[in-house]
C-alpha cells in the first residue's frame, strides 16, 4: 500500500470506534475477575425480532451464586459532537425501575432485589440519576446535533439494551457457558453498558422556573453536572422486554453511560459494591 494512501487509511480508521472497543476489552480480558468476549452474537425470536453483535461481552463470578453480566456498546464520539447531556426525571411519580435480575434456582425474574452502589455515588434505590432524555452538542460551538431523529447516546443504549434483552432469554446459556458455571445455580444480573469518548452531564433545574410563554429558561437557572457515569432508565419496546412468568417485564430498564476516561473507576467500584448491596427487601 503506497505510504500516502496508508496514512489515509490510518486516519480514518482513528474515525471509527475500533480502537476504543479494543482497549475496553483488553483491559477487561486482562481483569482477574472477568471473562470477556469480542463481537459476540445475539438474536432475539419475538413477533418483532432483532439480531446483532455487541461490542464487549464481559462476565464476573461475584461469588458462587452470583454473575455480572455487563453487555458493552462503545461510541467514540464525534469530535464536533461530544458533549452528551442527560436530563432526569425529578419527580417520584414512577419509583426507580429495577434491576433484570435473574433468579437461576426459579428461573425467573426478580424485581424486588433492592439494588444500589454507594462507591458510584448511588446510595440506595432513590438516588440513581433517572435520566430520561439525551442530547449531543457541538464541541466547539456548543449547538445541538439535529442530524438524527434520536442521536448517538439513544442508539448505543439501544444496542445494548438489544443484546440484554437477548442474553436474559434465547441466548441465556451462552453466558453460563462463558462462566463456566452451573445452570441452575447462579443467578444473573444484567446492566447493559456503553462507554464512550463523549463528555457526560446531567441538567439541573427546577421547573418552575421555566416561563410558559416562551418554554425556555433563564440561563442562570439551569446548571450542567458533569458525570463520570450516567445511571439511564432506558424506554424498551414491546420487542425488548423481558418476558417473565406473569407476562412482561418493566417498561424501562437501568442502565449505564460511562466515560472511557473514568471506565476503570466504575468497574472498579461496581465490582466492589455487586459484593455488597445486592439485598432482597425486608
């Protein structure tokens, strides 16, 4: 390959996402407390089926009878477009939705685990962020991204909520195979994940400060917090959720926007609190 073309292609190979999926699974093949695979398959079979492959696939024994499963989506933002901003629901008209927690002894699902990781900043079930809606902004300039109808932090959620919804039901024992464990002996628990390169901030403010004539708001009413992981109820369609003794599962379903530059911090505190404040409700 002539050395021009080559740098060319090198260039445009540093566009894409490749190598950030790379150092995310090589840091997370090289952990002593995961098994991680690459590009790895799903399918889903309901009147609306899906298929794909996810970027990283990585599992940990929290202990005997406990499995990690972190579905990876990796999005090496746009340079021109890398602020993700989140807003949270900020009201308790829904209690924060729950972990999909399998139960392998009942084959089935338990949603009344009550959840939560302090070492993230999430003291209990009340304090994860809730976000609900995402936004990508222009690095420089500071302006929305119109381009997409949902954007780039929607569609990487999406993805691996997709292989979540594949793993907890066709795909189930691949992730018993991978840990080598028993069938009926370890329970799951799933949080679809998605690092990226973008910056992360939650918005702030009161909606009460919001003026009805012009639907904004003053300025210095509204703050951005930056975050080094977003907690995310992510909306599923009828297609992706889970499907339980009693029906369906919930409506939305917790998951995890992660900067790659604080992604050892979450794993980090993630596997520390899993060890820890996975509790069944008194």
């Amino acid at each position: 390959m002539d050395s021009k073309v080559a740098g060319v292609v090198i260039n445009e190979l540093n566009k894409t996402g490749l190598f950030l999926e790379s150092i995310v699974f090589t840091s997370l093949l090289r952990h002593p407390e995961f098994e991680a695979r690459r590009e790895e398959p799903y399918v889903g079979y309901t009147s609306e089926g899906f298929e794909g492959t996810i970027d990283v696939l990585a599992i940990s024994k929290i202990h005997d009878g406990l499995l990690l499963c972190l579905p990876i989506e990796c999005k090496k933002a746009d340079p021109k477009q890398k602020h993700w901003v989140f807003e949270g629901r900020n009201s308790d008209e829904e209690p924060t939705f729950p972990f999909e927690y399998y139960e392998a002894g009942k084959q089935s699902f338990n949603y009344k685990k009550n959840i939560f990781f302090p070492t993230l900043g999430y003291n209990g079930m009340g304090y994860f962020d809730k976000a609900i809606q995402s936004f990508e902004f222009n690095e420089t300039t500071g302006n929305i991204n119109r381009d997409t109808h949902l954007g780039r932090p929607y569609d990487a959620m999406n993805q691996s909520n997709e292989a979540v919804s594949s793993f907890i039901d066709e795909r189930r024992l691949r992730i018993f195979e991978i840990a080598g464990v028993g069938v009926n002996q370890t329970d799951i628990l799933f949080i679809p994940t998605v690092i990226t390169t973008a910056d992360l901030s939650m918005l702030e403010y009161k909606p009460d400060d919001i003026n009805w004539s012009s639907g904004q708001i003053p300025a210095d009413k509204l703050k951005l917090i930056e975050k080094g992981w977003v907690h995310y109820e992510f909306p599923l369609p009828y297609s992706l959720r889970s499907r339980t003794n009693n029906g369906v599962g919930p409506v939305k379903r917790p998951s995890f926007i992660v900067n790659s530059d604080r992604f050892s911090d979450f794993i980090t505190g993630l596997l520390k609190d899993c060890k820890r404040y996975i509790l069944d409700l008194v």
